[in-house]
C-alpha cells in the first residue's frame, strides 16, 4: 500500500512541477520542448512502477530521483523567493505612485499653485518595519502669476498639512516654490 501511495505523490509532484514549468516558460520552441521533456519524466514516473512488478523497473537511487527531487525543491524554492521579491517591489512602486498621484492633487487643489511636480524616496528595505514609509518628499510648485501671493505662507501652510497627513518631520519635506511666467 505504502509503494502505490508513494507512486502517487511522485506522480503528484511531477504534474505540479510539469505545470510550473508551463506557466514560466515563455511561448515558442523552448515551451513546446519542456512539454515534451515533462511528458517523458511523467510517463516514466507512471511506468517505471509496473515495470517493476516485472523486475525491469529502473532503481530509484539509478534513476537519480531523490537528487532530481532536491534538485527541483531547491530551484522551486528559490523562484519562490524571487518571485516574492518582484511582487514586492512591483507593490511598492505602485503604491509609490498612487502616493505621488494623491500629493499632487492635493496640491494642485490650492488656488494659488499652478502646477506641481512631486517625487518622494521610500524606505525600499523589505526586512525593515518601516517599509514603504515615506524618507523624504521634495515637491517643486510652480505659483499662478499674482503680485500679492506671499510664498512663505504657502510654503509654510502645505509643509504643515503634509506633516500632519502622512506624519513626516518638518525636515523630510523640501518645498522649492517659484512664481508663474
């Protein structure tokens, strides 16, 4: 009983494996020749037991299983990790976005400010607990032409709603304001 439940989890593991293999590969020859490749280990895997009733089945330790299977839980582990990390920093870079988009708006939403260009640096280290948090954001503000715009007080008042909205440092904001042509 214990060799038909190991068949299969070998069977198992080679069609998880088989699918892996299909998702990763990009379309074309190399995906058609990994088909062909999976197919045959696949068979093999399915037939090597029966033959083995016969006593023509291939040894395990010949056939190299038990390093292919440490071999391929490696490299499926270390995809794994990669593909968490790409996921991550893909979020990060959106989320970095979406947080520029909303400054931005916010500040083109003051009557006085003609337009606003934005950029922020995150704490991009994954292993930190302050991931994504904002380290630094400099914002260039270009101010509607009016003689009696005061600049400092416009500086001073976005510095402030900046701070108190996503909770930074009077130093992690630079505020460069110059007047409209």
């Amino acid at each position: 009983m214990e060799e038909i439940k190991s068949w299969a989890v070998n069977i198992a593991a080679v069609a998880v494996l088989m699918i892996i293999l299909d998702l990763i590969m990009p379309e074309g020859r190399i995906r058609k020749f990994t088909q062909l490749l999976t197919g045959f280990v696949l068979m093999f895997v399915m037939i090597n037991p029966v033959l083995g009733l016969f006593g023509k089945g291939v040894p395990a330790s010949f056939a190299g299983w038990s390093d292919e299977s440490f071999l391929l839980s490696s490299q499926v582990k270390s995809m794994t990790g990669s593909l968490q990390d790409e996921r991550k920093k893909q979020t990060l870079e959106l989320y970095r976005r979406m947080l520029l988009a909303d400054i931005q708006n916010r500040l083109v939403g003051h009557e006085q400010i003609h337009e606003a260009e934005v950029d922020a640096v995150l704490n991009e280290n994954m292993d930190s607990e302050n991931y994504g948090q904002i380290r630094r954001l400099f914002i260039n503000l270009t101010l509607k032409k009016n003689e009696t715009i005061n600049k400092q007080m416009i500086g001073a008042s976005i510095h402030k709603e900046l701070q108190q909205i996503f909770n930074l440092k009077e130093n992690e904001i630079v505020i460069q304001i110059s007047e409209g042509e």
